[in-house]
C-alpha cells in the first residue's frame, strides 16, 4: 500500500499572499545579539539546548544589524549607549522588531536616576514587553511566540 492510499485524494490548498508572507516571516526571525545586563543570561540560556530557540525559526543570535530583523534588548540602557541603540536599530532592514527583555529594558527597572534610560521605547519603538527582573528564558519563549502572532496578522502594505 502506497502514501497516496494511506492519505487519499489531498485536494487544493488556497490561501492569500498575504498569510503566507506572514507566515514566512513570522518563522523565520534573526535575532540580534544586545545584551546589556543580567538578562542577557537568560537570553543566552534560550539559545541553549535545554529550551532551543531554534525550534521557533531563530537558529543563531547574529552579531551585525544588516542580517538582524529582531532586536532584543535584555537590561538597562544608560544615556551613553542609547545612541548606539539607535544606531544599530537604523541599520537593520526592514520589516524590523524591538523586544524589550526585563524590567529594566521596560521601564528602568529599580535604576530610577539621570543614568539609566526609563524605558527603551524613548528610544527605539518596542512591539512586545518581556516582565521579570530577570525573566525566565520561557518568559522570552512566550514573549516570542506573542510577536510571531503580531507579525502573521501584519499586512503586506505596511512595509511598502
């Protein structure tokens, strides 16, 4: 007994653009490497064996902007380096994602002074919000899965 009996007749599949684009997309996210802190840690354990980001599309951390879409930034930003922040995020391509990872990154964390940016979204717009002080690397697994979920629903027409 043959494939073709076991599964029968498959049919045709028909979808949009759109949704397929989406899906290709949200599959296969390129991270890049900007820890600042103790969250930076955990964002490496997720690369790791034990939870294996590359189960989600995201084989490798990249190291240069120009092969990143998705920047997560894990800890503290000072003053000084929110210009490099900005810097790097310019350079990478477009469609492109921010995560911020940990309280810090989200709202300056318990750093409430004139040296530690209050929020990385005063410099750099974040899609998704990753709480924990420092999160577990399933909090940035689920933090993830949530922006694989807003970039399938993204139209085409946005980034035109």
């Amino acid at each position: 007994m043959g494939l073709e009996q076991k599964l029968g007749d498959m049919g045709i599949v028909t979808t949009s653009l759109e949704k397929v684009v989406g899906w290709a997309r949200s599959n296969a996210i390129w991270p890049m490497l900007f820890g600042l802190a103790c969250c930076a840690i955990e964002m490496m354990s997720t690369q790791a064996s034990r939870y294996d980001l590359s189960r989600f599309g995201m084989e490798l951390m990249r190291a240069s902007p120009r092969q990143s879409d998705l920047m997560i930034v894990a800890g503290r930003v000072s003053r000084k380096m929110a210009p490099v922040l900005r810097n790097l995020y310019d350079q990478m391509p477009d469609p492109k994602w921010v995560i911020a990872m940990g309280d810090c990154a989200s709202c300056g964390g318990v750093f409430n002074n004139y040296a530690i940016v209050q929020g990385v979204d005063e410099i750099v717009p974040v899609d998704v919000y990753v709480a924990g002080c420092p999160p577990r690397p399933e909090t940035l697994i689920d933090g993830i899965l949530k922006l694989q979920e807003k970039i399938k629903k993204e139209p085409l027409t946005k980034w035109q």
